[in-house]
C-alpha cells in the first residue's frame, strides 16, 4: 500500500511542536471549507483502517478543527430494518451531503462488503461485483462534482498490538468498526491481503486512497489535516478529479415511436370485461408482493396528454391503499438541486413489500432537461450510464422494475389539448409548458428514441403503449402489471 501513502512534512518532536502546528495550520483548512463552501462543493471525506489507528479520533479532530455548522458525521451501524428492505447503497444516498457541505464517513460504504467476504459471508466473485458497484457510485458523485476523500489509517501487526493495549474494553462499542474485523480473531495476514486487494480495486484517479501511518498519533493527525487541505485547494484552484469512464451512449438508430402504431383500438365491453377481472388479479397479486417482501417500481413517462394520470388512476383502484405510493415528480425543489439528480428517486424507493408508482421519473434528464438545456450535453449523456445503474441495484436488491411511455399521435394530442381548454375540472392540466413542449416535439421524439435504444435492458423493460385509444392503452399496462405480480412466488420467480 505504498504506493498511495501520504505523509506531512513536518517532524514533530513534541506534544508542544504539534500544538504548534495545529494552531499554526488548522486556519488553512477551516478558510478552505468555507472557501468550498461558497463555491458550492459537496465533500465527502471516509476515514477507515486498523482497529487501534485512531480513526475516531480522526473523526472527533476533524469536528473541532473543521466548522460543524456545514458538516455531517455518519459511522458505521447494524443495518436496520428500514435498511434492510431496500438497495445497499440507499443509506448512503440519504445522507450525501448538499453543496457546499461535508459528510464525514466511518467505514461507510466498504465495512460491510470487507466484514461479509472475511467472515465468509461472500465468494471471492461477490466481493469484486461490490467493489465494481462501489466504484460506480464514487464515479457518479466525481462526475457530478463532489470532492471525495478517503483515507486508510495503517499499522503494523506489532504497532497495531502495540496501540490496542491503551484502548480500553467497551463490549457495548463493539459493532462500531471500520474496515478492519478485530471481534473474530482472523490473522493478520488474512486481514492485510483482503485491505489490499480493496484498496488496489478500488483505487482509481478520480476516487484515489490515501494511506497515512497511523503509528505516530501526532503524524498521523498532522497528515490528515494536511491532506485535506491540500486537496481542498486543489478543487479551490480548478483541478478537478481524472474521470475514467466513457459515455456509452450511442443515437438510436431506430425509430421506435415512429414505427408504433397507433391505430389499436379496444371495445368498450370487452374493455369493462377484461379490467374487471384484472382489477381482483392485481388486489391479490399486490398482497402476495407484500407476503413475499416483493418490491415493485413502476415508471410512467410519455408524451403530454397521452394519458398517465388516467392510467394511474385505473390502475390504484385494483390496489390496497396502504401498499403504495404514487409520486408525481415536478420541477426539483431547492433542496433537489443542491444534490444529484437522482437523489429525490432514491429517496422515494419502496420498502420491501411496497409498490412505488412514479407519474414522471428519473428519465426527466434525458428528456426534459436534454431537450430545454437544463443539462449540460455531457451530463445528459452521462445519464444514460448512470440510470441504467441505479436500475441495476434496485433489480439486485429484489425490486422488479417496469417502465411504461404512452404514445400518441400529432392529431389526437391537439385533439385533447382543445378539450382540455374546454373543460373546467381539466383547465388546470393544460399550461403554457404544454403549448412550448408540443413546439418541439419532433425533439422529445428524437430524445425517447435515444433513451429507449440506451436504457431498455433485460432487468428493466420499457413497455412502449400505443395510447390513442385509452381503454387500450389502460389495459395494456393493467395487464403487464399483472404479469408482472401473477409470477412472484412461483417457481419462476425464483
């Protein structure tokens, strides 16, 4: 672990000297925060190592040198049960600090995966899709500008021995670890080996670690602080982390909306028949979701006036109230913005058993905000790569994922936008965003091709509605929601 090693300059020869120093150099680091601060950088800093390195006392220096007005300390803990029922990154993504602020981590998101394959809990195979998953996330918040710090506080075996006799025992304490198992007796070696290979998978240019020798308490400190000050002003001076990925994204060279077609048509008893019988399908399959602690996300998009809302509406009335939630998605408040985009998504994620309907979605980025400018080209881009992930975890994490844009043609949306206008329970429905949105249509057009040529995957579906005539289109969508439901707990299922 050479080769990521950080040490200050300094040679403290006294407690006085490193007084000294701290006084000295503590200003440097707190102008910087709030230097990042007023340029609206979000930082994160993760403190892990050996049992007896210090890193709480890291934690516990960085609140008093630091201003705490701006910063959010979040160690290691059980997962509860809230937790539990949802994608392992979730925990996270619910503390990720907002621009201009500091999250301080314990561990975070590597205790556990190191914890699980050293304890024998996971193969070699599923360490390394972990690891793979977490360099993705880190990649994601680079990417979106947060300054991200980690830091691996080491010791030898003799100096970590050496360390661990002046820690007095706290049994009560003894789930509060970082990344390193000091509870089940593992040899050094073995814990050694397993650090490396995590640092060196997941050491990268835009998401590099540090390691700081922990055997000196004074160097140690001094070299933390010395650290982030340093990388502080680098961000502060315009040097912003190597990316190392690629945007995948690709034009589709189809054109999936044009070739829809949009004549089909339903009549209506044979569309009263069939909805009543899905209605009692669906009641039961939702219950047998929620036995089972089956999630479901269901995503609404499509073009203005093509009949979400109406479709929504049919399909809550075959559910039980208290095992959804439907979310219309808007404008982001102030708060949304100061965090990645996908964060207001994650924060909607249902528990397991629970059924989340989003009318409008995570999709608005390469949609809306691709075709008005909202997103810069490489974000919108970037997005494809980003979604297609988040989709990833929800799936791993048991939750099924369908996705539905409704369609309809030139002719029948002004059709309804006319009827709207004459309409007084359905005014309000149509706006002057509306009107703009249909201007450029033939650009909305272009963007759902690319987003469904780019993110249309095996593990989240889109279902593409052919929404002229709504009695079809609502029982196209009942039935795959029914589909979807009838398989939880059959053999296929599993």
């Amino acid at each position: 672990m050479k080769e990521f090693s950080y040490k200050t300059k300094e040679v403290i020869q006294s407690r006085e000297h490193y007084e000294e120093i701290v006084e000295r150099d503590r200003a440097k680091l707190l102008l910087s925060q709030f230097k990042l601060r007023d340029n609206g950088v979000p930082v994160i800093i993760l403190i892990s190592g050996k049992h007896g390195s210090g890193y709480s006392k890291i934690l516990n220096l960085l609140n008093e040198w630091m201003d705490t007005r701006f910063m959010e300390t979040h160690v290691h803990q059980p997962e509860t049960d809230e937790e539990a029922e949802r994608p392992y990154f979730w925990k996270y993504w619910r503390v990720l600090p907002e621009q201009g602020t500091t999250s301080l981590f314990l561990g975070g998101w590597y205790t556990k995966p190191y914890l699980n394959r050293l304890d024998g809990f996971t193969t070699e195979k599923e360490l390394k899709t972990k690891l793979d998953s977490i360099q993705k996330f880190e990649q994601l918040l680079t990417s979106d500008g947060v300054l991200l710090v980690k830091i691996w506080l080491d010791l030898t075996e003799d100096e970590q021995r050496e360390a661990i006799k002046n820690i007095p025992p706290r049994p009560d304490l003894a789930w509060r670890v970082g990344m390193d198992d000091w509870r089940n007796g593992h040899k050094e070696r073995k814990k050694r080996k397993l650090v490396e290979k995590v640092l060196n998978l997941t050491h990268q240019p835009s998401t590099p670690w540090f390691v700081v020798d922990a055997s000196n308490s004074f160097e140690r400190d001094i070299s933390v602080m010395h650290l982030l000050t340093e990388q502080f002003h680098k961000r502060l001076d315009g040097e912003t982390p190597q990316q190392i990925t690629e945007n995948t994204f690709k034009p589709s060279e189809k054109d999936y909306l044009g070739e829809l077609d949009l004549s089909k048509e339903l009549k209506r008893s044979k569309y009263t028949k069939q909805i009543l019988k899905l209605r009692e399908s669906i009641y039961l399959g939702a219950w047998r979701a929620n036995h089972h602690k089956q999630s479901i996300v269901l995503v609404f998009e499509g073009a203005d006036a093509a009949g979400k809302g109406g479709t929504i509406r049919r399909l809550i009335r075959a559910l039980d109230a208290r095992l959804y939630r439907v979310i219309q998605i808007s404008a982001p408040t102030k708060i949304e913005k100061s965090k990645h985009y996908l964060w207001r998504f994650w924060m909607q994620i249902p528990r397991a058993g629970h059924i989340t309907i989003y009318d409008r979605s995570w999709y608005g980025r390469l949609l809306v905000e691709r075709v008005e400018g909202f997103a810069s080209e490489d974000a919108w881009q970037r997005a494809y790569d980003e979604i297609n992930e988040f989709e990833r975890e929800l799936t791993e994490s048991g939750t099924k994922v369908l996705k539905f844009w409704l369609e309809i043609s030139d002719d029948e949306q002004i059709k309804r936008f006319n009827k709207r206008e004459k309409t007084d329970y359905k005014q309000y429905k149509l706006t002057d965003e509306d009107w703009r949105n249909r201007d450029k249509r033939h650009l909305y057009h272009d963007a759902a091709n690319d987003m469904f040529a780019n993110t249309n995957t095996d593990y989240a579906p889109w279902i593409i509605v052919p929404a002229n005539d709504k009695k079809f289109a609502r029982l196209k969508v009942l039935k795959a929601v029914d589909k979807c439901l009838s398989s939880i707990g059959t053999h296929s299922d599993e």
